[in-house]
C-alpha cells in the first residue's frame, strides 16, 4: 500500500514499524515535537487514547464521508481502514448446532479443557474492555474466573489457537476471523478449521484497523492525502486479498473467500472502547487468574 502511494503521488514515505501500543506512547511522549505525520494504528484502544490527548487532527470530510459512521470516530479525528471480527473457531467435526450462542457459555461444563483463548492478545483484552463496558465488572470477572476454572488453555496469540484447533488439541477457540481465512487461502478448502459469528455476549465484536493524521504535523495536505489512499479501491482491495480483513471504505468488497458479508456479522453498534478502561481490564485479567 505504501509503495503504491508513492508510485502514484511520487512521494517517498518514511515508514517505522512497531506494536500498535509502543507507537502510541512514543507519540504521547513526542508530543508536539513528534516527527510522524500518520498513525496507522491496528487496534481502535491507541486511536482513541491519542485522539484523547488532542494529538489528532480533525479529518476533511471528504475522508470521514468514504467510512461508515459506526467504523469512524464520531468527532471526525481518525476513520476505520479495515475490519476484523472476533468469531468462535472451530474444528470440522464438531457439529455447528452445539456451538454457544455467546462466548459467555464457554464456561459450561461441557467446555471443560475444549477451548482456547489468548489473554495477552491484544484482541481478547479489547474483548473483555468491551464486555466490561457493556455489561459491567461483574460480568467480565465471572467470565474470566469460569474460563479459568473450566480449564481454558492458554496460547501466545491466535494463530497458536487456530493451529491446535487444527490440531486437535481443543475443539473451538477465541480469534479473529481472518488467521482461519489466511489458511483455508494457503491450505485449501479442506482445512479443518470453521468459524462461527456468535450473535450474542459480544462474541462477533468488530475491531478497526484505522488512520489518523497528527495534530503537529506540518504536511496535513500530504498526510491527509495518504489516508485517502489506504481508502481507495485498489489500497481497500489489496488489504482485503492479503490479510482478509475486511475493507471498511464505502462500496469496497470483501475478499470473495469471506462467506458472511461484513453487514451480516452481528456485531454490536458502535465503537464500545475506552483507553482509559484497559489498565482496569488488564487488572481484573490478574486478579481473575487469566493472566
């Protein structure tokens, strides 16, 4: 997408590359004197804190008018790129109907040493911030000491789940959509592993890849023509043939190996994040034992 945007503006970019949140608090830290221009951030926690700090700049409309409203920030400081869903994996052989309605019942009993789960993903952290901004600590608390208890086993990141789905190590697991699509496109049809959107608990939360452009820097019109770029078909067409996420800018198609439109995932309405919420999330994570 970068060398795309510099062949057609002929432009060169400076790209540094880092974990989403280590990006985040180096801006923070850099402050008015940061030397970056766009942030492109992967999870939606890092866009709201920088835009918290004022370090956002207010996007044109003409950018914020190509994203869906609930897919950008309500006050125009950052817009949604690409989507990824969280959804219930699963192996072939175990039948669709017993899957659960939400992941909140993957503490059943008959769940016991079954599933996987990745607490030190980002993902799951986002999750459970979500789960406790919708439904309160309690709710999240029970959940976490029940996954615990039933014997979740635990994996450093999802595609350490997805493989021991295929495996045969457990029979469903916490992910995003898009590690099962990556390897059904490399594997074949034939790949043993399914996945399931739940239509309650939170258990199809959408979560944004999205760009914003800094308050302090003194390219905007440059910047700003960068982030139209990740929204034009063909950027919105290559991240969606190679990640498989799903591409976010308005009349843009998902890959055509994704059976289950973007507008049919039964996600929950808007953006249910919070920054400030997520040192709280990593603390009841402890003190449940997941992590």
């Amino acid at each position: 997408a970068v060398d795309a945007y510099e062949a057609e503006a002929n432009r060169d970019v400076k790209v540094r590359f880092a974990d989403t949140a280590d990006l985040a608090a180096t801006i923070v830290e850099e402050g008015e004197n940061s030397p970056a221009d766009v942030f492109f951030a992967q999870e939606p926690g890092a866009l709201y804190a920088l835009a918290e700090e004022g370090l956002l700049a207010k996007l044109p409309d003409d950018i914020l008018e190509r994203v869906p409203s609930r897919y950008r920030d309500p006050e125009g400081r950052w817009v949604g790129v690409t989507g990824r869903a969280r959804v219930i994996a699963y192996r072939e052989d175990v039948p669709r109907s017993e899957l659960p309605d939400s992941p909140l019942e993957l503490t059943e009993p008959r769940w016991r040493g079954r599933v996987g789960w990745g607490p030190q993903t980002a993902s799951l952290q986002e999750y459970v911030t979500a789960l406790r901004l919708e439904y309160g600590d309690d709710v999240a608390r029970d959940w976490l000491e029940g996954m615990v208890a039933n014997d979740a086993r635990s994996y450093p990141n999802n595609v350490a789940i997805r493989d021991a789905i295929a495996a045969g190590e457990i029979d469903v697991g916490l992910l995003n959509h898009y590690y099962v699509a990556q390897a059904v496109a490399a594997e074949g049809e034939d790949y043993p592993v399914r996945v399931y959107f739940p239509p309650k608990g939170l258990g199809s939360l959408v979560l944004v890849a999205g760009a914003a452009v800094l308050e302090s820097s003194d390219r905007k019109q440059e910047a700003f023509d960068f982030v139209r770029s990740l929204l034009s078909p063909e950027t919105q067409r290559f991240f969606t043939s190679s990640s498989k996420e799903y591409p976010l800018a308005r009349g843009a198609k998902p890959d055509p190996s994704l059976q289950v439109p973007l507008e049919k995932i039964p996600a929950p309405r808007g953006n249910p994040f919070d920054v400030a919420e997520l040192q709280a999330t990593i603390e009841l994570m402890q003190q449940a034992g997941a992590l």
